[in-house]
C-alpha cells in the first residue's frame, strides 16, 4: 500500500486563503471568547468580535478544518449570511403517508398477487 502525501483531507479545499480580506457577521462566540463565522460552512474564529457584529477580517491562518482571522474593520458591505436548514416536525411529517405497505415477505408474491394472476390466466383461457 502506498502512503500518501501531503494534505489527508480526501481534496477538500478551504474556501478562504490567508491574506484574503472578507465581509463576515459573527454568528457566535466560542469557549474562549473569539468570534465565530461561518464561510461556505467553513469555520473562521475571529478574536475580539462579538455576537451579531458585522465585521471586515483579513484571513491570518488556514487549517484544514477551521482558520483564523483578524478583524480589521466594520463590514465594507453587506455579508452574506448562510442560512440554515431547518425542518420542524411539522413539516416533515406533512409529507403523505408511507407510499409503500411495510410487508414481511421480503419480495414474494403475495397471495392477492397470486390471484390476481390466476384470473388473468383464467381470462387468457376464455
């Protein structure tokens, strides 16, 4: 078996390269105090930002997972903000009963099926 080289990440690429500068809203403040945004699901931790705050950051390190920033300003413009997906029980369950009958004959005829061929088969006869 050959040993690979380099990045482990399976070719996921970070959609952020340090140096960039970006327009982000915090979304949330971690365990440590630093700003959490989000970048195309990409995690950005910025320090000395708060909750809601709309920021301009200039990428510092990128990891394969997360990276870091700092902030350098108010937003020049409005960020883009990721929306979630979220699906209430309400919404799920809307959905029409199951579509197929929950059976256990795992893929045999059923008896109906049975019959009903009996008198396609009886039909053909006539």
């Amino acid at each position: 078996m050959q040993k690979r080289k380099g990045n482990s990440g399976g070719g996921f690429k970070p959609p952020v390269d340090v140096g960039e500068e970006l327009d982000v809203v915090i979304e949330a403040v971690g365990e440590k105090g630093d700003g959490i945004a989000k970048i195309k699901g990409f995690v950005l931790f910025i320090p000395n930002a708060k909750e809601g705050e709309k920021v301009r950051v200039k990428i510092t390190k990128v990891l394969q997972k997360v990276g870091f920033a700092d902030k350098i300003g108010a937003a020049l413009s409005e960020p883009v903000v990721e929306k979630r997906v979220v699906e209430t029980v309400e919404e799920i369950t809307e959905e029409p009963a199951q579509r197929y009958e929950d059976t256990e004959d795992f893929g045999e005829e059923s008896s109906e099926e049975e019959s009903v061929e009996e008198v396609e088969e009886k039909e053909k006869e006539e």
